[in-house]
C-alpha cells in the first residue's frame, strides 16, 4: 500500500516537473520574443510619426481579433509558427 501511494506521488511530483519546465521555456521564448518585438517597435517608432504606445498595442488588438474569429487565429498562428521556425533553425 505505501509504495503505491509513493509512486502515485512520483508521478505527480514528475508530471508536475515536466510542465514546469515547459512552462517556463515557453515564458522565457515569449520573453525573448516580446524583447525583440519591442526592439523593433521602438525602430520603427523613430522612423514614423505614431507613437510607440501604438505600436506596442498592435499584440493585445491581434489577440483580440484572434479570440473573436478562429480564421484570424489560424492565420496568426501560421504566421507565428513560420517566425518560430525562421528564427529557431
């Protein structure tokens, strides 16, 4: 009985570690991403007229468009996969 109760905690403890570890691979990706993003943005804002305030919304309004319509979601996450795949090989 007690070693089944240690391995059904085992498992647990081993899930938990593995989403932890994707979790924060996956911050750390947005991170660098969101950094280079703003990089750019800030480029981007001396060269043009519009603020940079502006041009750091552009996110938030596409991830609304893309939670009020799945074609805007789809068409955003073929975009951001072709990034992902430009940038990481």
């Amino acid at each position: 009985m007690a070693d089944s109760i240690k391995k059904f905690i085992g498992s647990i403890l081993d899930r938990a570690k593995g989403g932890l570890r994707r979790f924060v691979a996956f911050s750390m990706i947005m991170f660098f991403i969101g950094t280079v993003f703003g990089f750019f943005i800030l480029a981007l804002a001396e060269k043009t007229s519009v603020p940079a305030t502006y041009w750091l919304m552009v996110p938030i309004v596409l991830a609304l468009l893309a939670y009020a319509s799945s074609e805007i979601a789809f068409v955003l996450f073929i975009l951001m996969l072709g990034l992902m795949l430009v940038v990481f090989l």
